[in-house]
C-alpha cells in the first residue's frame, strides 16, 4: 500500500501483537533473565555514581551550597517523569524504553528523533563516566602504591579550557579505553552474568557512599553553607539561575530511570517489574545523593570544588589528615563506575537492537548470539565507539550534552501518556489495571515537560547549538534510511 509522507512519519507500532511486519512491540529475541532485584540495581548502578563522584566538580561552581536544591530540582522533574515511565512500561514492555514508547504512540519518526536523543545521551555518559573512573583510579594508585599513571597516558588530546580548546598531540587516556573494553567483555557475555556482577557493584558503591556520609560529618561545618545561595548580578531571584543550571548538569545522571525500560525484553514479569524498578530505583537514588551533597557541602567550601578530580576522596583526606580513607573511597569509585558504564553501554546496546528490529538502522545491530542471547556485533561497534571519544575527548564536552539528550527523551516520554489513553479510549480498550499516572493523563506528564524544558534552557549556548547539528543529523539519517528500510513501510 502506497503510503502519504506525512502516513510514513505517523505510522504507528502496534502495543498488542499484530504479526507481519507490524510485529508486536512484545515480541523478543532476548532472554527473559532479569528478575526486580537485579533490574533495580541496574536504574540504580545507572544513576548513583556519576552525579555524585564527579559533577559535584561542575555543579557546585554554579550553585554553590544550594546545589542541594539543584539535585531536589533534577529528583523531582525525574520524578515527574517517572510516573510516566512507570504507566508506559506496563502497557509497553518492550526493549527500547522511551524510543518504544514513542513508536507506539506519536509515530514513526518523533521515535527516531528519540531514538538518537537516546544514542547521544547513553553513548556520551558512557564515555563522560568512564572518563572519570580515571581521575580516582589515579588517585587510588597514588594512595595504594605511590604511583601514578603517567601524564600522556591519562590525558586526552582534546580539553577544554576557559580559554578556549587545546589539543595534547601524543596524549591519550588510556585507562577509561580499558575499562570500557572490560564492559564489552562481560556484555557480550550475557546479559544475566552482566546483572548479577552490576548488582554486586551497586551494593558495594552504597556502601561506600555510606562511608562517605560517616567520615565526611567529622568535618561538618555549618558556616560552609553561608551564604546558600550563590549571588548573581542583576537577577531578580539571587541564586535561581545557579540552581537551574547546576540541575541541568546533574539530570543525565537520571538516566538510569531510562535504562531500566531497556531492559523491557530481558525482564521476567515486566509489566510488574518494570514499574516497581523504576520508582524504586528512583527512591534509593534521591535519598543518597541529598546525603553525599549535603555531608560533601558541610566538609568543603564551595569554593574549594571548582576543578578537584576525585573530589571526594580528597574531601576525606582533608577531613581526617589520613590518606586511608580516600584509598578506600577511590577503590570503592573504581569498582562502583565499572557499574555505571556497564549498565549505560548495555542500555546502548538495546536502543540499537530495538531500532535495528524495526528496520530503521542497519541488521547487524539485532543479530543475537545464539550461545549468550546478547547482540555481540552491537555491542562491539557501541564499545569501540565509547572508547574512542572516551581516551580522547574532555568530559567537560559531555555532561550538558547529555543532560540534554535525556531531557529530550524525557519530554517525548510525558507526551506519549495523554496519547496512549486517547488511543485506549478511541479504540474501546479499557484503561484499568496496572499502573496509571495518578491525577489524570494531562497534570503529571505536563508538570513533567515543564519541568524538563525549565532544565534545558538554562543548559549553555554551545550544548544547544551541538544538540541542533546532531538533531540535523538525525533527520538526513531517517529521510536517507530509517524511512525506507522500515518494517511497517508495506504495513
């Protein structure tokens, strides 16, 4: 059947199964392995770690002592958005999480545009987070054996500065291209073994972060808070910009929420467990990152934040005089961001098997081993890729941009709630069971893109203007390929 260009960017995929090429969202050529336990600890591993280890660096500058606020304000809008997750992963429990969604919902296209939203956010954090398991390793060497790893071997060739960007021809952070290499090689054993191992770093990440919060309150000191809110010239509400900005730096730590959905295909009761996970993931996650900010704030003036690698296990040294208790942090940062890049390829990965079923990119990116059930080829071209821009590229490059590409998707995700119901109700089905977005489908997913596009707009210039070319980018993909390769094209 012929079909209009506007019926082409529109066509939807159906939620319920369909067979042909209009194949059910339900359908899987994964494993079904991952039990709640196992996939909470993967939306944790996911979001503990990263906002806490290392954008204190980036964020307290903005903020200062109110940079507590900043997380409240990235906890709740991700919070808002949960809700939405949450509906959608019961009715859709498929792998893909928001790009899914979005094909069942608003079309074919606003998914693809979703899709590499998801591309840039999960691809980049992996990068940005393995970049900073390589400042505590060092540290932990220093600590451990009085070494450290030599400067061209731990520094990329391209930084930015305050002056602009400067290029280190011969230098290259080699210990995050390994880390990451290490990932590829658990993947690709199988996403159960690589659950359990990420769960296994996740209790221990807590627990160290535990042993943070304990030694940093001997340090505590009221007068690091004051003044709590860092003064900008000429605004109305001294301190909000900061706020804002600083939350839009720590919201791609929130990524584990997204991750989650992921995981739809290799999950054992979904339509239960997706949900449960999720929230749950979203609980244990606020509650820990308001005690590490507010124990790291009450050790450490603000001012002292701005540029300190592994700034949390210096925090301790400086708090106890001692260097053991930054070489217990450091090696607990080493095991527990082994976890965080884990769990950000996988969720690569599953974006690109989900788009790579539908048509819309290449087949080699849904190819499974028989043997391990994981997309081997994918998972190859994922690592190399993220190793890559890892051993070159500054991470002051990467934290906006995927703050902004999880935003985007989050947004898509919030709009797709109102859209499902009105389809439910259009087509007779009923909207009872399972979990619903409470208020209505119009009050939490509009609070939640409110809240989502305060977050991006006060994101900087420049992470607007690479967002823009990479959205550009997507478009010529999708007209060029997605459009004519797509499995609903002779729906």
């Amino acid at each position: 059947m012929n079909q209009t260009l506007v019926q082409k960017l529109t066509r939807t995929k159906p939620v319920e199964v369909g067979g042909g090429a209009a194949e059910s969202l339900h359908s899987t050529g994964l494993s079904r392995s991952i039990g709640l336990f196992s996939l909470t600890m993967i939306g944790v591993g996911a979001t503990i770690g990263t906002g806490i280890f290392f954008t204190m660096v980036e964020a307290v500058p903005k903020a200062g002592p109110s940079v507590i606020l900043s997380f409240l304000l990235a906890a709740l809008t991700a919070g808002l958005t949960a809700l939405c997750y949450a509906e959608l992963s019961f009715r859709i429990p498929a792998a893909g999480s928001a790009y899914s969604f979005a094909y069942a919902t608003v079309g074919e296209f606003m998914a693809f545009i979703v899709a590499f939203c998801l591309l840039l956010e999960y691809g980049l954090a992996a990068s940005a987070t393995a970049i900073g398991w390589s400042d505590y390793l060092n540290n932990f060497l220093i600590n451990a054996f009085g070494w450290q790893i030599p400067e061209t071997l731990r520094t990329p060739m391209i930084v930015s500065t305050p002056t602009g960007t400067v290029w280190n021809i011969g230098h290259i952070n080699l210990p995050p291209i390994i880390l990451v290499a290490l990932c590829c090689i658990l993947l690709i054993r199988g996403a159960k073994e690589s659950a359990v191992a990420n769960a296994v770093m996740v209790l221990i990440k807590l627990a160290i972060l535990i042993f943070f919060v304990v030694i940093a309150a001997q340090g505590f000191d009221m007068k690091n808070f004051n003044p709590f809110f860092k003064p900008t010239p000429g605004e109305p509400f001294p301190g909000l910009h900061g706020i804002a900005a600083a939350a839009g730096t720590v919201f791609f730590s929130f990524i584990g929420l997204d991750t989650i959905a992921t995981a739809g295909e290799e999950v054992r009761n979904p339509k239960r467990n997706v949900p449960v996970g999720i929230l749950s993931a979203l609980a244990i996650v606020t509650v820990f990152y308001l005690l590490v900010a507010v124990a790291a704030m009450g050790a450490q003036p603000a001012h002292m934040f701005e540029g300190q690698a592994a700034g949390l296990s210096v925090i301790l040294q400086n708090v106890t005089g001692h260097a053991w208790p930054a070489l217990v942090l450091s090696a607990g940062a080493v095991i527990s961001v082994f976890s965080v890049t884990l769990v950000t390829i996988y969720g690569q990965t599953r974006i690109l098997y989900a788009i790579a079923k539908d048509g819309l990119v290449p087949k080699a990116f849904q190819t499974v081993n028989p043997k391990s059930h994981s997309p081997v080829a994918n998972t190859l071209i994922v690592s190399v890729v993220v190793g890559v821009v890892a051993g070159l590229v500054d991470s002051t490059f990467l934290w906006d941009m995927v703050s902004m590409g999880t935003l985007t998707a989050f947004i898509i995700v919030s709009v797709a709630v109102p859209v499902l119901r009105s389809k439910d109700r259009a087509a007779g089905m009923s909207t009872k069971g399972g979990f619903r977005v409470p208020l209505g489908p119009y009050f939490v997913p509009a609070l939640s893109i409110a809240a989502c596009a305060y977050l991006m707009v006060n994101l900087s210039p420049a992470t607007k203007t690479i967002f823009t070319i990479w959205m550009v980018v997507a478009v010529i993909t999708y007209f060029f390929y997605g459009i004519h390769n797509s499995r609903l094209k002779k729906a």
